[in-house]
C-alpha cells in the first residue's frame, strides 16, 4: 500500500524501493512489476521499466501500453514503439 501511496503522490524516488522490496520476498505479480516499472520510467531509469514491462505488467493496467511505448520512445526504440503501438491497437481496435 505504501508503494500505491507514493505513486499517488508522485513521490516516485520513494516508491521504488517499496516496490522492489515487494519484489524480493517474492511478490513478482505483473501489477507490481507495472507499478515499479512506472516509478522507474519517471525517475529516468528507461531502461529498467522497459525490462520490467512484459505483456502480463502491460495487460495488469490500462496505462500499460503507453507506458511500455514511452519507455521504449525514451530508449530511442522509435520503430519498435511504432510496431508495438500498431500491433497493440489492432487487438484493441475499440
């Protein structure tokens, strides 16, 4: 709860350690995978939430998939977030 708090409050340095923690005694759910994922990317780490959003964290938000296109904007995977945004509004054309 305390790792959602500090999302909430943008408090971003903060909720990745919660995060991770929650990692480490071995709750890896896709939504707490989401959650880290999106304190990284808005603490600069691209390159950890981009590892961090596979297709269950992407599906565990409706955020997900603009998440995982940012990221990979910021890594400079222009092609690859491009394909990805395509692919992911065909299966999602509403």
């Amino acid at each position: 709860l305390e790792g959602i708090v500090a999302l909430a409050r943008q408090r971003y340095d903060e909720a990745v350690p919660l995060f991770e923690q929650l990692r480490a005694t071995g709750a890896d759910a896709a939504p707490v995978r989401f959650n880290l994922a999106w304190a990284k990317l808005m603490t600069g780490d691209f390159e950890g939430a981009d590892a961090l959003l596979d297709d269950e964290a992407v599906a565990a938000s409706p955020r997900g998939p603009a998440l995982k296109i940012l990221a990979m904007h910021h890594l400079g995977l222009y092609a690859e977030a491009l394909a990805l945004g395509e692919a992911l509004a065909r299966r999602h054309p509403d």
